[in-house]
C-alpha cells in the first residue's frame, strides 16, 4: 500500500475514526484503525474506519493511491501523530508488517496489527430522515448535558430519540435534572414512528464532529429489518453507527408541570456570572439559594460560621415570591444550555422542580422547544 495525503485532511480522518476507540480494549486488534487504500468504488479512494463492537466510524477521503492496499495501525498513536506532523503532504506506505508516515523530514514507522481478526463494519440500517448539522448538534449539546454518568445505570447515560413524523424529540435525565428538546427534520416516509435509547457520550461526540454538515441523515432499523438494535449517523462523508442501550427509559413527560405559580424572568449571562460568584463559597454538594422577590433576586451561599455571599440582580417577577435552592453547578449547565438572551424560571413551589426556558428578550414568549427541569434542594432549617 502506498499513499499521499494532504495532512490537514488525514489529520481531521484519523481523528473521526479513533474518536471512539477504547482505551483499554478487551482484545487488542480493537485499539486498531483500519486503513483500506483497495476500494476503487469510494469516492476519495481512501477509507479510515474502526469499530470496537459497540460503535463503528467510518469516513472516505481523498488521497492519491499509487499501491492499493489494506493496514490496520494503532488508531490513538496515528491520531497523536497526525495531529503533530508539520503542515506538509504525507506520505504512507506498508513495509512487511509495518506502515511508515513520512511528512517532510519527519518520519514514523507503526507496526501493524492482524487485519484477518479485526471485525468487519456493521451494515448501516436504513434511512430514517435527515437534518441540518449545526440544528443537529446544537440540539444535542442541550440535552446531553443532563444524562447521567453513572455507568452502573447505564439507561440513564443514554438520550432518548423519539421520532413522530416531521419532530424529533430528544430527552436525557440523570435524576436530579431532565433536559427536553424538539426540533424539526425530514421524514424519508410520512407517518413515521420511532424510539431508541442512544449512549449520550457517543451521540455526543458524533453530533459535534457532524456540526458542519449540510444534512446528516439518521437512520434507525425497523424490527427485523438489517441494522436492527442500532443507530447510524451519516453526514459529510463521514459514518458512524452505534449499539442502542436497553431499558426502560423514566416517563419524564409527567414530570413536567402543566401549569407555573411562579413566573421569574433574568437576563441569561447576568445571572450566570452572580451563580458562579456566589457559588465559590457553596461546598462541595452545598447548594445556592435564589430568593424571588418583586423586581430583583438575591442570591445566597454558605451558612452559620462558613464563608457566606450573597448577591441581588434585576428580575422580573409574575405571581407569588419564592425561594429555592439548587445544586449550582446543575443550574449552570442549564443556563449555559439556554441558548438565549433572557432565562425564564417557572415555579411551582420551593420542593417542586423548576423548569427553565429561553427567550431573545424580556417581554418576549419563551418557547417549550427546549426545557431544563431542574430539581431544588431541601434546605434543612
């Protein structure tokens, strides 16, 4: 195998396909990325691709292929070295049971690892619809923020997709706060109907790498159909498909209040940068009291003989006062999910969750495209 390469772009390939790639890989030809120069049907004629049974990438690239051939390397020792090489063509060959990368006077000699073990890719299901990159990312960089870490609960990691038509809506919670998002897309067929559980990190991590895409079509497999228990993502010419997680995911619609005692609105950064001021007397899991009152909030931290701040801001206030506590760092990464220039809080009492919503101003209507529910803390005393 022979090849040359524009480093730039063999820079940004490698990273897509080690993106997932695990650390600690239980066999160790799955540390491997598959680099096929054979394929004459691609349209760039290279395929970088990777799949550790869990999640596959693969992206097509152009290259000029002088020796068809097929290498497996170290997926995170290629993605250190491309990242690092000078800006200058490379050039890749194979040597017995080694690939060397010359890039101007620099050069690397990787050895290969087995291609007849690694596993083949698997079949990407159908379409399902498709979608703007940015709409795609942005809207999950809003919901990812709330899925849980805890691996011991792994329906929890994941993000809901349900389809419905022309809407899809996305879902994730981790118990303490849910974050809920609907967005437009195109249905490959009317009718449409679909529900799948998706690890939020690989989701993630795809969504943001896929944010400039002109479309990127999502694809889930019916029952029975090739691809089924996966979910497959396909923008750019790049692809990746991944394992659904099972369970049964909480029934976070009834979560959400119906109606609102308490409607406070703030100016979005204001309010993010008195949290993060007062917060730095919180302890650790102490949380951060907002008291609404009239036309102002005030904002408390720490107690008794610990550090205390406290601190009021502007804001709007419709129905009755109320003071509630929160995890800070949670009610930052919801503001921070917001989006907009003016945060709406909706309450409906200080042991009920909150529920937090966007608007571009302060008289403006906040839209339900996108919802924060954030549960407060108990306050003992």
């Amino acid at each position: 195998m022979k090849f040359r390469v524009e480093r730039d772009v063999l820079a940004d390939a490698v990273a897509w396909a080690a993106r997932g790639l695990p650390a600690r890989p239980p066999v160790p030809v799955l540390a491997g990325l598959m680099l096929d120069a054979s394929d004459a049907s691609a349209p760039g004629g290279l395929v970088l691709s990777s799949f550790d049974y869990e999640v596959s990438a693969r992206v097509e690239i152009s290259a000029d292929i002088s020796e068809p051939g097929v290498a497996l390397v170290s997926g995170r020792l290629l993605a250190d070295i491309s990242r690092s090489l000078p800006d200058r063509p490379v050039e890749v060959t194979t040597d017995a049971s080694k690939v060397v990368l010359t890039c101007g006077t620099s050069r690397f000699t990787l050895l290969t690892l087995p291609v007849e073990d690694y596993p083949a890719l698997p079949t990407m299901p159908g379409a399902s619809g498709s979608l703007r990159g940015d709409a795609f990312a942005a809207a999950v960089a809003q919901v990812s923020v709330a899925a849980g870490r805890d691996d011991t609960l792994p329906v929890l990691t994941g993000v809901r997709l349900e389809i419905e038509g022309e809407k899809i809506t996305m879902a994730a919670t981790d118990r303490y706060r849910l974050a809920v998002r609907d967005l437009a897309w195109t249905p490959e067929q009317t009718g449409l109907a679909a529900v799948a559980l998706v690890p939020a990190r690989t989701l993630s991590e795809t969504a943001k790498a896929l944010s400039g895409a002109d479309k990127v079509t999502v694809a889930l497999a019916s029952s029975g159909a090739a691809g089924e228990g996966l979910v497959g993502f396909e923008g750019s010419g790049r692809r990746t498909t991944s394992r659904l997680l099972d369970g049964e995911f909480p029934k976070y619609r009834s979560l959400l209040p119906s109606e609102s005692q308490s409607v406070a609105t703030v100016e979005t950064a204001a309010l993010v940068e008195s949290v993060r001021r007062v917060a730095l007397v919180a302890e650790r899991n102490t949380p951060i009291r907002l008291s609404f009152s009239g036309s102002e909030v005030t904002l408390e931290a720490g107690t008794g003989d610990e550090a205390q701040a406290s601190e009021s801001l502007d804001a709007g206030l419709t129905g009755d006062d109320i003071s509630i506590a929160f995890n800070p760092n949670y009610l930052l990464d919801g503001l921070g999910a917001l989006g907009a220039s003016y945060a709406e809080l909706r309450f409906t009492a200080s042991t009920r969750p909150a529920v937090l919503a966007g608007k571009d101003s302060a008289d403006a209507v906040a839209g339900d495209d996108y919802r924060y529910l954030l549960m407060p803390v108990r306050l003992s005393g």
